[in-house]
C-alpha cells in the first residue's frame, strides 16, 4: 500500500504520513454514501472478461455528485457505456464520473440546478452533477474512476488514504492540482 502510494505521486521520496495528509484534502464524490456496489478490477459482464476501470458508488437517483479535486473539465462525455459523464484533470490526474442525470450540449453539461461546461475550472467539492442511470448501468449509481498520467488506479486506494490522511489531521502542503 505504502509503495503504491509513493508510486501514485511518482516520487517515493515523501513519508507516507505526509502523502496520507495531502490525499486527506480530496472530496468524496458522493455527497450521501450508501456504500460501494462494484469495485475495481477485473469482472466479467454477460460472460466476456473484462475490467472495470474504477469503483461503483451506490446512491439515489438525483444525489449530489461533487469534484473530488479541484481541476478542469478536459471533457463532457456522452456515449453508450459512460452515459452523460464529466473527465476533469487535477495536475496529472484524471477524475471520471459516470452515468449521471441531465442532458448535454456543444461540451455542456446540464442537470437540475446547475451546469458545467468544458474548459470549466472546479473547486474542490464543487457540485458538478447528479447521479443517474444514463449509459450502461441497472440501477442509479456514480462510476468514479482515476487515471494518473493515463494509467487507472484503484479509486478505493485514494479513498482509504483520505481517510488515513483526516484520522491523522490535516497539513500545510501542496496540493496535487
Ligand atoms: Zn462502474
């Protein structure tokens, strides 16, 4: 865990200690937490192997989606397996939320009481959709998955060193975006 961690920021050289307390200013994406439903890694789907590419983050239809970091929108996704989706970047992670409630058009995004466009710098914690059941899924729910310099990460290794980083208190250091 701890080396992946290092890895995760490419230095290795920091104490995990002090990494935990920069993970610890991430937001989690879902306001209300119900629990997870599907976590990452590989899975088969109608029989044919494959690889979910991030954490499934159970919530009702309507939740309250949030940045986890605060970034940019590189992208307003809108397709068959994502549904209405949002790709945002934070230094050199990518943050990807799925299956959202709205509509979207020419790079935007809307959903009742807001909008977020392309291009769109975030706060951390910003509100920047609600969950849905657009794309492939069963039931409302928030696909979140993270890329580091375009390689997918287990978000449940973020999450838990958020947790390890608030139980230890929060610091004075940069953050990653
Ligand atoms: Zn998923």
């Amino acid at each position: 865990m701890a080396a992946a961690l290092a890895l995760i920021v490419g230095g290795g050289a920091s104490p995990v200690f002090a990494l935990d307390q920069v993970w610890a200013r991430g937001v989690f994406p879902i306001r209300d937490f119900h629990g997870f439903t599907s976590h990452y890694g590989p899975r088969r789907l109608n029989g044919v192997p494959g690889m979910h590419r991030g954490i499934d983050i159970a919530a009702p239809s309507g939740a309250t989606v949030q940045s986890w970091w605060s970034g940019v929108v590189v992208d307003v996704i809108d397709d068959g397996l994502c549904g209405i989706g949002l790709v945002i970047r934070s230094g050199a992670y990518q943050h990807i939320y799925c299956h959202l409630q709205g509509q979207t058009a020419s790079g935007v995004y809307r959903f009742a009481g807001g909008a977020v466009r392309r291009g769109q710098r975030l706060r951390r914690g910003q509100w920047i959709g609600r969950v849905g059941l657009t794309g492939r899924t069963t039931g409302p729910h928030l696909h979140w998955g993270i890329r580091h310099n375009g390689q997918w990460l287990d978000p449940a290794r973020i999450l838990r060193a958020m947790a390890r980083g608030r139980r230890q208190g929060h610091a004075r250091v940069q953050p990653l975006g």
